[in-house]
C-alpha cells in the first residue's frame, strides 16, 4: 500500500511539472513618433499549467525597429496599459488619465489575451528633456488603435523571445 502511495505521489509530482509556455507575437509597419515608418513588434509570454488549471503572464511589450526604447504595457485595475515615463508627452486631447499613454483594447488581463490581433493605443511621444538627451522614438501617438496581427508558439523556455526589428536605415 505504501510503495502505491508512493508511485502515485511520484506520478502527481512528475505530471504537475508540465508547462506549456507560449510567446505570442506580431509585427505592425506603422510611423513612429519621428514621422519615420518601421517594424514595430508586439509580444507577450504566458505559461499554462493544466494540472494546477492556472496561467502565468509577462507584461505586454512593443519594440520600435530603430529605437532601443520600450513599451511596456502592464495589468492594472483599470485594465492593461503603458505608463508615462518622465520623458513621455501627452500629444492627444482625449487623454482622459494624464498617468496613461496607451492602452490595450482587446482584454482587460493579459492572460484573457488571445492570437489573431490585438488592438492599442498610444497617446503620447517620446520627449527628450534637453538637447543633449537623443530622442527615443516609438509608436506614433493617433486616435485610432493601432492593430497588430498575432501568432503565438510554443517555446522550451523564454530565452526564445522575439528579437527587436533590424534597423535598416
């Protein structure tokens, strides 16, 4: 009975060791805040662990091709959004929280996010503080959301994150 116990014990903890992790991604070619046209990538992690029915999830981020500047959008009560930085200027009227320059419309929570498309905002631009500060551009701030195609894989681990466009200019 004991050496059973043991056995299944053992299975149990072997079993609840499986995860799937997926990296969900895509490309958009848009403006960025410099008026200059480029790749931007979208991309966020998960990991699903059916045995323990939970899921895990990174924060929802945009790399501009020629612009080592991030985008990081985060769950917040309010739903998932990209914090303004000190360097960060609100360029769009509508902005109804001076703290947010943008947000993600297609879910309130990163793990309700799906592939296929996701659908952003960006309300702000990059701006440098003096002239000796190189501006850092990113999307260009509009009114209307910036729609990003979506796939997702399967990854051993999350070292096989995408990588941020090549620059090419």
């Amino acid at each position: 009975m004991g050496a059973m116990l043991r056995g299944l014990l053992l299975v149990a903890l072997m079993v609840s060791g499986c995860a799937h992790r997926y990296v969900y991604s895509g490309t958009l070619e848009a403006q960025d805040s410099l008026g200059n046209v480029g790749q931007h990538l979208i991309y966020w992690n998960k990991t699903a662990r059916p045995l323990w029915f939970d899921t895990q999830e990174g924060s929802v981020r945009i790399l501009p091709q020629c612009s080592l500047n991030t985008l990081a959008y985060d769950e917040q009560p309010t739903g998932i959004i990209f914090r303004a930085r000190d360097r960060d200027k609100q360029v769009l009227e509508r902005a109804q929280d001076k703290g947010v320059c943008g947000r993600v419309l297609s879910a309130n929570r990163i793990v309700d996010l799906r592939d296929g498309h996701i659908d952003v905002t960006v309300s702000c631009q990059d701006a440098p503080q003096d002239d000796l500060d190189t501006p850092q551009p990113y999307l260009k701030a509009r009114e209307q959301p910036y729609e990003f195609p979506v796939t997702r894989r399967e990854v051993k681990d999350f070292s096989e994150i995408p990588k941020r466009p090549e620059c090419v200019r």
